[in-house]
C-alpha cells in the first residue's frame, strides 16, 4: 500500500476519534508526520528529479553570493573563531558545499574558521525543536548566523477564509469517508494576527481566503533566544502584510507542488506532494523587534544578490574563460564553450528574474551587531 494511503488512513482514522482536525495540524502531518510525512519519509524530493527546485539547485553563482555575505558578516563580528553558522532545513546540504568551495578559492581564512552545521530533518534535527537545538547550542556553542533558506514556508498555517464579514477557518473533516474542508468560527488568536496589521478583512468579499502562520512567529523567538550575537538571515518567498493580504489576492497563497506541477488541492495525496504558502515577513520582523532582533536589510533576492555580486561573478567568468568562444564559434570546442556560456547565464538570470526567484525576499536582522541599516 502507498505510503500516501497509509498517511490518509491514519488522518481519517484520527479525525473519526478527535472530530476535524485544524488544517494546520491536517498540514503537520502531510508534510512532517515521523514515518509517513513529505519532508520526513524517504530521500529528499528537491532538484529537477524532485517536485520543486530551490535558488540553490541552480549551479554554484547563489552559494557564492553566500559565502560573501558570511564573509562580510565574520569580518563585522570580529573574525570570530570558530565562526558557528546553522542553517536549518538544508536539504542535501549543496549551500554548505558551495559556500565551501568559494570560500576555499578566495578566503582560506574565513574557510579555516567556517563552522557550518547543515540541519534538516532528514538528519534527524527538528528546526522547531527548541529542547533540540539549545541542546546544540550548548554542546557546540551559540551560533553566530542562523539561515533559513526556503525554510519558513513549508510551516503549518492556518487557513481562513471570509463570509458575510466574518472570519472561519478551515478544519479538515470527512464527507462519506473522504477528507473534506469544514469552515468554523475563528479562535481569537487568528483574527488578532489580520487586525495586527491593519488587514481590512471584514470588508473583504465572501470566499476570500488567507494563511496564518503562527509557527513562524515561534520560530523567530527560538531563534532570538539562541542568539547571542550575530545575525538571522531568511530567504523566501512572500511580501510585507500589507501585499500578502489584500483585497486582490482572493484565493490566498497556499499552492501545491507535485513532481514540478503546481495545484491548489492540499488534501490531495497527504504525504506525497509539498504544501507551501507565502512568508508574512511583516510578521518576522515584528516578532524579531519583539525579542530583541533588529532590522538590518530587507529586499528582493535579485537586489542582494546583486550587492553579493552575482553579475560581477558572471562577467569575470566571461571575461577570462568565454572571451574566444565568440572568435572560434565555428569549430567544435567553441559550440560546446558558448553552450556553457549560455547556460551559466540563464543560471543567473533565473536566480535574479524579477517574476521568479529574482522576487523572492531576503531579510536579515541582528543581534548586539552595530546599526548599520541597509537600505
């Protein structure tokens, strides 16, 4: 029996004993149940073979970007060693390698002092796991940067939705045997988090839906705490409250990716398919400020990475490998050097295109790190 069937079983045998589940906890276990859930049962499903590819599946330009923003911050705390660098829900570790490798090539002495400790489930650290990772903290010391990479958005939401100027959110129940979403009035918890940010949600027209991610804001405080120095650094898709709830955007964020496709059916194949919805970075860096984190730099992936000199990595390539590939476009090896060219290129520009990946946001915040607010 398929391992989604498994998964599926046990959720409808779950809701007939406790009645509907929030769909938070219905999202919990599809993506992180311990023997049958998408992050946590089998190999990792990221790259072109998987369902999804992240900004680091995409050659070694966005780990070398990286690598100079570690760079920049080591110098900026000191040089510290060992300079302890966490990056949680690294999947197959291809940032650690990466930054590595640049920093092997043009800093050995900022690779000598590089602690970087790669987390993911996979490996059996739980990123949510406060007991986990202060038991970490305390064995290998505080860490100096925290990373979380397309990490934030795989958190359980919650999932509401309008009517008649009221908001429900949605549990996930059954309708003859089959799972089903069940619209209930709203906790006050969920409806606190809209009116935090102004959300005029109660004007909004009936079917508009939203996603609550309150993990996220538990997330920020784990974080903080094991802080004591340095920087947390976010990378994700998503947008300030204010653009992620608004009135246009009716059917909210949630998507579903299933080898490379994209739809909208979350309690379709449970365990078999990633569930993700955009990141309210208002929420983060509120949540940070909360704790003691202040904001150091807030923009889109394609403006950092250009501050990380992606281009100029680009343009050095061309310039001391590709030069001839133009004179000698008629022979074997100068066909086989342009379609190298052609493709660390297209690298860059997906990394950097403003309607993909190049929109993604990057939030860097501090902690007893000198203001130097970046705009």
């Amino acid at each position: 029996m398929a391992t989604s069937s498994l998964l599926e079983q046990r959720l409808i045998a779950r809701i007939e004993r406790e009645g509907p589940l929030p769909f938070a906890e219905y999202m919990r276990m599809a993506l992180y149940d311990p023997e049958s859930g998408y992050y946590t049962a089998g190999a990792p499903r990221i790259g072109w073979s998987g369902d999804y590819f992240t900004s680091g599946d995409l050659g070694y330009f966005f780990a070398h970007c990286l690598g100079r923003q570690l760079f920049q911050m080591w110098e900026e705390l000191g040089h510290p060693q060992p300079f302890r660098v966490w990056e949680q829900g690294a999947g197959r570790g291809e940032l650690e390698t990466g930054v590595h490798d640049w920093a092997e090539q043009e800093q050995p002495e900022f690779a000598a002092a590089l602690s970087y400790r790669s987390l993911d489930l996979h490996h059996g650290e739980d990123v949510l796991s406060a007991t986990a990772l202060q038991q970490l903290s305390e064995k290998d010391g505080a860490p100096h940067i925290i990373l979380a990479n397309e990490l934030v958005d795989a958190f359980p939401v919650h999932l509401v939705e309008v009517h008649q100027g009221q908001l429900y959110e949605i549990y996930v129940g059954l309708d003859k045997g089959r799972l089903r979403e069940i619209a209930v009035p709203s906790a006050p918890e969920v409806v606190t988090y809209l009116d935090r940010y102004c959300i005029r949600w109660r004007s909004f027209p009936d079917g508009w839906r939203a996603e609550i991610n309150l993990e996220a804001l538990r997330w920020v405080e784990l974080q903080a705490l094991l802080l004591r120095q340095g920087f947390l650094l976010v990378i994700d898709y998503g947008d300030r409250a204010s653009r992620l709830y608004s009135r246009a955007r009716r059917r909210g964020t949630l998507l579903c990716y299933h080898k490379h496709r994209i739809n909208e059916q979350p309690l379709a194949r449970p365990g078999e398919q990633d569930i993700t919805a955009h990141v309210n970075f208002s929420a983060l860096i509120d949540e940070g400020r909360r704790h003691g984190l202040r904001l150091r730099l807030f923009t889109t992936q394609r403006a950092w990475l250009e501050r990380m000199g992606i281009f100029e990595e680009l343009e050095q390539l061309r310039r001391t490998h590709f030069t001839a590939a133009d004179q000698e476009r008629a022979t074997d090896q100068g066909q086989i050097a342009l379609l190298r060219w052609y493709n660390l290129r297209q690298q860059v520009l997906a990394l950097t295109d403003p309607a993909g990946l190049g929109n993604f946001k990057v939030l860097i915040m501090r902690r007893r790190v000198p203001s130097r607010e970046q705009h």
